[in-house]
C-alpha cells in the first residue's frame, strides 16, 4: 500500500466517534505511526515500568498539561520513547478513542513516516522498537480472536501474529481499527468493536 493510498483511506474515512473521558480517567494518546515500506512501528514496554511493563505498545503516553493537544502529546511521547523526528511525520488524523480498563482513555493519531527513521529506544523506557507489516494488518485471515474472562465477563479479543512478540490488549485494538480503516469496512465490521 503506498503513502497516496493509507493518505486518502485514512482521511476519506468516516469522522472518528467522540467518546468523552470517564470521571478519573487518564487522558493519553499515541502515535500510530505508518511506515508504508515497514508497516506500524510499535515499541515492547521496558519490565521496569509501573504500567504495563513488557507488554507491546504503540509510542504514546499520558497528555501533559503543556501540550496542546492529542497530535502534540503523541509526537512528544515518539520523539521522547523512540526518537522519532517529528519534521519527518505528516499527522494524518485520528482513530476512536479507546477507553482501557485500566483507566487510560487513549486518543489513536494516525500519521505517516517520510523518509527511512533512525530510531533510538528511550533507556528504562523501552526495550525493543519493530514494526508490524501492513501486510499483516491488511491480511483478512487476521488477527486470531481469542476469548477470555475480564472482570466477570466473557469477550473475544484480537491478537494480532509477530514472530517475536505477542501483540494483544488496547494496541490490537487500535491495529485493528486501523486496519478497518485501510480496508474501508468501517460499517461491516463495528460489531466486532462491541
């Protein structure tokens, strides 16, 4: 898939469901950044951390006070976690807002990588930086739904294949809703959103 064509299915999508932030919800946001020669760079969490140690993210985090918006708290959070330049990334716009239940409430901005990135991991922060192949994401065969107890209750959930990695939680979330948005079936597939 080339840069025209995630530009104009990311843009031509329907506008993005306005979901408000609970009461004592985190506001965060993160960049999915789209590399179309790669795929979607994601990061695996550093062990160390309070949140979601070890587990596969996109580069993003919570909203400071100083930033201006979703855009600009995402393209900190990547310059800051993976050293990506944000003069090399053209914002393309956002994917739903996903709320987690681990009391995140989490602003997806899609954006393009101009160029090839060098990209240096944050220390104590993140412990591998790879990318997930469009390929992958645009394969209807994918990703494998797997069905678990949360809280009580039973929900299917996506887990998306990588050789090294085990990609699942709010990321295979976002990564699918991407990928509807790629393939344009947005209506056909909200019911798997539920």
């Amino acid at each position: 898939m080339t840069a025209d064509e995630i530009r104009d299915r990311l843009r031509q999508s329907p506008p993005c469901t306005s979901i408000p932030c609970a009461p004592g919800a985190r506001a965060a946001a993160v960049l999915v950044a789209i590399e179309p020669a790669r795929g979607v760079w994601l990061t695996r969490r550093a062990v160390g951390l309070v949140h979601h140690a070890g587990q596969v993210a996109l580069p993003g985090g919570t909203l400071d006070p100083g930033d201006a918006s979703a855009e600009a708290a995402a393209l900190r959070e990547a310059e800051e976690e993976i050293g990506l330049d944000p003069g090399a990334v053209e914002v393309l716009g956002r994917l739903d807002a996903f709320p987690t239940g681990t009391g995140f409430h989490i602003t997806p901005v899609t954006a393009l990588i101009h160029g090839r990135p060098r990209f240096t991991a944050s220390p104590g922060e993140v412990a591998a930086i790879f990318p997930i192949s469009l390929d992958t994401l645009l394969d209807p065969a994918l990703p494998e739904w797997r069905r678990g107890t949360w809280h009580g209750d039973t929900r299917d959930f996506p887990v998306w294949p990588h050789p090294d990695h085990v990609i699942w939680g709010a990321t295979a979330w976002i990564l699918y809703r991407l990928a509807l948005r790629l393939h344009n079936e947005l209506a056909d597939s909200v019911h798997r959103l539920g």
